[in-house]
C-alpha cells in the first residue's frame, strides 16, 4: 500500500480510533479535521438539509486546500492560482479560509467562528502570521467564483410529483413536496462539467423482473412490522438511518489522524472527499427530479395497480423508518458514501485499510461499525437502505455507482501532484 505523503512513506496500516457519535475527539486533530467538524456542527447548527450540507463543505475544504497549497505548492490549485510573495503558515491560512467561506454561508454564526479562529491561532502560536492574508485572499476569491452557484438562498419545497404508475409523489406521515424540488441537481458542479454528466440510466420499468425482484426484497426486509429482517440486520439498518454525512466523515477523520502526517495531504484528502460528495449530492438530484420514481412505500400500498402480475400489493405496508420527502431513484445516501470511499480508495491507493464509522442515530445497538475495505462500507449502505425500507436496491446501487464515477474523475482531473513534487 502506497500512502502519499511529503515526509515519509508510512507503510503500516493502523486501525483507525473509533470516535463519538455525533462530534467526537479527534486522535490527533489537525487543522482540517478541527474545521471539518465545524462546518458540519454549523450546518446542524442552521438545521441545513443534508445535501445542502455537502455544498457548504465543499467550497469550505477547496478554499482550504488552495490556501495550503498556495504556500505548500505540493498539488495543483483547484481555482486560486500562486499568490505572488505568498508567505506564513499554511495552517494559519487555511484557518482563516475556513472561517471566511463559513461565515459568509452561515452569517449568524459568525461569532462562533470568530471564536475557533482566536482560540486556534492563540493555542498554536499563530497570532497576526501572515498565513492570515494568503488565507482570506483564498477565501475572497473562491466565494465570488462560487457566489452564482445557484445553492443559496434555499427555496421553498413546491414540486409533488405525479400520481402516476411509477410516480413519486409525496409519502406518509408528513405527505410534504420534494425537498426543495429540483434545485439541488441545478447547482454548478465543483468537478463535474455539469450536473447531467454522470446521470444514471433509467430504473427498471415497473413490469420488469428486476423490479419485480427488488420489489419483493423491499417488501420483505424492509418492514416496519412482520418483517424478515434478523437482529443485526435491524441494527445495520438503523445505523445508516442517522445522517450519512456525518457517518463517513468520522471515517475520513480517523483515517486522516492515523495515516496522513501534514497539512498538505490532509488538505487534499478532504477536498477531494467533500467536492466529489457535493457533486455526487448535485448529480443525484438531477436524477431524482428527472426520473421522479415512486418509493417503496407507494409501490407497494399500490401494487396490485401497478400491471405487474407478480408483485402482490398492501395497502397497509409501511417501512422501518418514515420516507425522505423526496423520489427514490437514485438514492443519495448512496452517492455520498460511494463518492466518499471511492475518494479514500482513490488516495490511498487500495481498497483494503481497517477504520471505523460512528453515526448520529442512538436508536441502533450498533453505534460504532468496523470494516476492513472501503468497498465493505459502501456495500452495507446499499444494504442498509433496503433494510430501511426507503429504497428499492437498484436505486442504491445507481446512487453508489454515480458516486463512484464522480470521485474517480475529481481524482483524475483535479487536485494532482505539481511536477518536481515527491507526491
């Protein structure tokens, strides 16, 4: 296994420290990771909608990453080109990136970043480096790139879908629109050249035996009562019911403290991880709102409606957890934790590292998942949505596979070694 790194090669995998659920104690926190769970705490803070979370990482971590690389120079900039004269520390100015893109995409929580600023720059010596300038210069310059993307403000829900065969359309208990429509597959991609780029071929038609297969799975498993699933399947289940964000960035941060030695690699690590999750968020949306495919739950109450002779209908099904309000096809979920292992995978360079995942949801026996590849951990959340009942599986592997194909062009096209490197 190959590790990059600019000072040495590690060549030990070491199992990652399992952490908290929710905001945890990094092993050996460095800057990125530190305002990496800020970002996250800011959006939970302004009860931020998931997908919209990715976007706000995202344009925090890629200013973060050009700030360091302006005075690193290991990697190609993503969007600010060498600041002439550059000087300072690449810890201070990617601090100070990470506050200035926050604090213009959460406004009210503006003393709370100033605070983590003063307290971070005090703790590290760090007070009036001239890092500070290469880092609000980064900042300035990536907001006004980003400042017609199309992801704030956030519009009100409107869009019900149809009443259709095959439709989405809003589901019980909240019956609300799709949350917010189609907006979320019209933002500008990061890397992707635009949002339809990698869209997933179509579902299976409804009298299709894949659907007919997949149907019946969902059925079965993904029960909210009389269900076939097993104790551990159950536990699985509720485990990627908690926010998925949250869940496989523990995982990023573990691997990160164990593995990743400098500011300059982990930089690029989570700017790959949270672009590639922000354009697989924009690319699953885009094909939510074009397909607009029913969810289990109106599939199967409507069943016996449906033209298909083999799947038996009830009207009484429910699954395990109350749907998102929002099509099926793809599934994000899926896109995040594809976009994000496929992201690992791709900077690592194997498939095959041991690390841990936490998730938000209190409500599982399992509140800490080990796995021992990357492709482990995405298989289990194409898994675990079907055992919730929310997803048909060809939804999910749909959503894992545009995640996939996202995180391998970012790898490909972005972000790469400067020739004359030792990366």
């Amino acid at each position: 296994m190959i590790i990059k790194s600019r000072s040495l090669m590690f060549l030990s995998i070491i199992t990652a420290i399992a952490v908290g659920i929710a905001f945890p104690t990094n092993t050996r926190a460095d800057v990125i990771t530190e305002w990496n769970l800020t970002g996250l705490q800011a959006g939970i803070n302004a009860g931020r909608p998931g997908a919209s979370m990715t976007i706000d990482l995202a344009t925090m971590h890629a200013a973060m990453y050009d700030a360091v690389q302006a005075l690193e120079k290991d990697y190609e900039p993503y969007r600010v080109s060498d600041i002439p004269n550059a000087s300072g520390s690449p810890r201070a100015a990617a601090a100070k990136a990470a506050r200035d893109v926050l604090a213009s995409r959460f406004p009210s929580q503006v003393e709370t970043f100033d605070n983590k600023l003063s307290t971070f720059l005090t703790a590290n010596g760090l007070n009036g480096d001239l890092g500070l300038a290469v880092g609000a210069y980064v900042a300035a310059k990536l907001l006004a790139y980003r400042a017609c993307d199309g992801s704030l403000p956030i519009p009100t829900a409107t869009f019900v879908g149809g009443t259709g065969i095959g439709q989405w359309r809003p589901t019980p208990t909240a019956n609300s629109a799709m949350n917010p429509g189609e907006y979320y597959g019209q933002i500008t991609p990061f890397f992707m050249t635009r949002p339809t780029q990698f869209r997933s071929d179509p579902p299976p038609p409804v009298n299709s035996h894949r659907y007919s297969r997949d149907y019946e799975e969902v059925k079965l498993y993904g029960a909210k009562n009389g269900s076939l699933r097993s104790g551990d399947q159950t536990n699985l289940a509720l485990f990627w019911a908690g926010n998925s964000i949250m869940a496989v960035y523990s995982g990023v941060r573990n691997l990160a403290d164990a593995h990743v030695d400098n500011v300059s690699d982990s930089s690029r690590l989570f700017a790959l991880v949270a672009m590639s999750q922000a354009d697989a968020t924009i690319g699953v949306w885009d094909d939510k709102f074009h397909y607009n495919y029913w969810r289990p739950i109106t599939a199967i109450q409507n069943g016996d409606n449906d033209g298909n002779d083999d799947t038996v209908g009830n009207i009484a099904w429910e699954s395990l957890i109350l749907n998102p309000p929002y099509p099926d096809y793809s599934s994000g979920a899926n896109g995040v934790s594809g976009s994000t292992m496929q992201s690992l995978e791709n900077f690592f360079e194997t498939d095959q590292m041991e690390f841990d995942l936490s998730t938000t949801n209190t409500a599982t026996g399992t509140p800490i998942r080990h796995f021992t590849s990357f492709s482990q951990a995405m298989q289990e959340v194409v898994d675990g949505r079907v055992l919730l009942g929310i997803h048909f599986r060809f939804a999910d592997e749909a959503g894992r596979k545009l995640g996939q194909d996202v995180a391998k062009w970012g790898h490909k096209n972005f972000l790469r070694p400067r020739k004359g490197s030792n990366n």
